[in-house]
C-alpha cells in the first residue's frame, strides 16, 4: 500500500531542492559567467557561451515544469484527489506513484497522450 503522506513529504522535500537549485541557476546567470579568452578566437567563444546558455535555459525550463507538477500534485493532496488520473480519474497505479509522486496520468492515460503527441508530429 502507498503511504500518500509520505510521498506528499517526498514532493515539498523534492520541490525545496528544485527551488534551490533553480536559485543558484540564476544567480549564475545574473553574475553574466564568461570564460576568460578561447585559444581559438571570439567567435568560438560566443558560441560557446551561447550553448552554455541554451543548456543553462533549457535546464531552468524543465526544472520550472517539475515544480508546477508538484505544486498541481499537492494541490490535489489538500483537495484529496492525489493519486486520481487528471484524464479518466482512475486510481493512478501506485508503483507509478512511487517512481513519479507528481504524475498526474495513469500509465494508459500517459501512453495514450506520448501516442497521440507521436502521431501529431
């Protein structure tokens, strides 16, 4: 049997880590890090720093979406609909939540939804 209590401690635990390290990304990013002259010219040099940047961007984004499923999720645990699927509303399976506290779809929802996102490319 799940513990929903528990998992609901997993997910504040695991949104403070997040929070913490979306903090120290931006003030990264704020300080303006710049690598001290390439041996290869300032062209390669803004290339790279525009790659370490799209990395440092992309990192923040799926960072940022990990804290809004968590949030949805303890939001379903204070209205007392956690561990129900947002699509059918069936129990999500518990060996799913113990993975994936945040998910919000049951296995065939989810499979349902990366087929229909495959087929819509």
């Amino acid at each position: 049997m799940v513990d929903f209590g528990e998992l609901c401690e997993r997910l504040k635990k695991e949104k403070a880590q997040i929070l913490e390290r979306l903090k120290q990304l931006r003030a990264g990013q704020a300080l303006g890090e710049r690598r001290e002259g390439s041996p290869f010219g300032k062209r390669e040099e803004e290339a790279s720093e525009a790659f370490e940047l799209e990395k440092r961007l992309t990192l923040e984004k799926g960072l940022t979406n990990t804290v809004g499923a968590i949030d949805r999720a303890l939001e379903k645990w204070e209205a007392g609909t956690y561990g129900l699927c947002d699509s059918c509303g069936q129990p999500i399976e518990p060996a799913r939540l113990e993975a994936l506290p945040q998910a919000s779809l049951c296995l065939g929802c989810k499979a349902r939804q990366a087929k229909n996102a495959k087929g819509a490319r």
